[in-house]
C-alpha cells in the first residue's frame, strides 16, 4: 500500500511510479480493461467531473492531460494531501487509459463523445476547445452543459457556437450552408428552440462582443 508520508519519497515521480503499482490504481485499471464501451463513457465523464471539481482541473488543461506534470504541481505546491492527492492521481490516470486505449470504442482522444448524426472531426475538435476554454462541460448521460463565455447570453451564444460547428450559414432566405441538426442538438444540451436563437444572434442590429471569444475556437490553428 502506498505511503502518505511524503519523506518516504524523493520526487513526486517516485510517489507516482508507486501509485501505478498501487492496489488502488490496479483494481481501477482491471475495470477498465472489462469495461464495456458505455461503461468506459461512464468512466471518463467520472473522471472529469472529479478532476474538475478539485485541484487539479486548471492543470490538467494547462498540461494537455500529462499526468506526471500534473502530479508534480501539486506535489511541489504542497497544498494537496498525499489522500487527496492520491484520489485525483487514479482519476487522471483513468483518463489517460482511456485516451490511450478507446479511440475505437468512440473517443477522439480528448474524451468528446457524441452520438451518430452528431459526430465529426469538426464537432470533436470544436468541443474540445470550447471545453478547455471552460465554456461547455461534459454533463450526465452523455449529454453536454453551455455555460457561456462570461457574458450572460448562453443560449445565444451555443446556438452561434452549434451553428460554426455545423457550418450555418446564414442569409436574408435562411441557411445556406449544411443542415442544422436542431432535434439533436436540442437533446444534446437539454435546451430548446436553438435554431430560433441562432437566426435572432444574425439578425441582431449590432454584432455581439462575445461572437469574436467563440470566433477564436474555430479560427486560431
């Protein structure tokens, strides 16, 4: 059983490599090489949500969801408890499993998961921003939370951000670009009438600040 003496350790690598051993992590890893693949979704929105919730959420995004760099702010900060710090550990390294062994079960690698009809490079990458911007979060069931650009217009702005993500295209006539999945949509995020949202964001009298924050999710790299 691993130490929470932190004296028993030279580096917050060495605490790691003894967690990977860890009856803990090892009982952890043996569900998830039986997990069914929407039992392996359960586990990554879990694991989100925990490492969201605490210390290290801001690092794992900083870090691109490397562990071991993750480990070694919090260990060096010293403000994390060796049990708590334990905890987050074996939730990141669930996710780093995940990502490294389901791309055929669904995932894209960055845990974006959506349901067929829904479900593109464009969508998975676009989501993926949006997530680590902090403006959208993975909810229960499989569906997603809007929780805007810090500007109070959410619904506007995910009818907008849905709209570049589907290629909306807008025009006095309606759209001109691709189908907008609106049922879908609409069930993804638990809101209703995004197509009505997302005509009233175009046919404002003055473009909206927040359009260029969501703007930057498609037009940077």
């Amino acid at each position: 059983m691993i130490s929470y003496n932190r004296n028993d350790y030279s580096s917050a690598s060495q605490w790691l490599a003894f967690l990977r051993q860890d009856d803990a992590w090892l009982s952890q890893l043996q569900q998830l090489q039986t997990s069914t693949p929407d039992k392996c979704k359960e586990h990554y929105r879990m694991a989100v949500k925990r490492i969201e919730e605490g210390s290290a959420g801001d690092f794992w995004y900083f870090y691109n969801h490397q562990v071991e760099k993750v480990v070694d702010e919090l260990w060096e900060s010293g403000e994390t408890t060796l049990p708590k710090l334990k905890v987050l550990a074996i939730w990141m390294l669930t996710l780093e499993w995940l990502e490294q062994h389901t791309e055929a079960n669904g995932y894209d690698g960055k845990g974006i998961l959506l349901p067929k009809g829904l479900d593109t490079p464009r969508a998975k990458e676009a989501f993926a921003k949006a997530m680590e911007k902090k403006y959208m979060e993975a909810a229960d069931e499989g569906k997603y939370r809007w929780i805007g650009t810090g500007h109070k217009a959410n619904t506007s702005e995910l009818a907008y951000f849905l709209g570049r993500v589907y290629n909306y295209k807008h025009t006095v006539n309606g759209n001109a670009g691709e189908n907008f999945p609106e049922e879908s949509l609409n069930e993804l995020f638990g809101v209703t009438r995004l197509y009505s949202s997302l005509t009233q964001v175009y046919n404002a009298k003055r473009k909206q600040r927040w359009r260029s924050l969501i703007d930057d999710i498609f037009d940077q790299g």
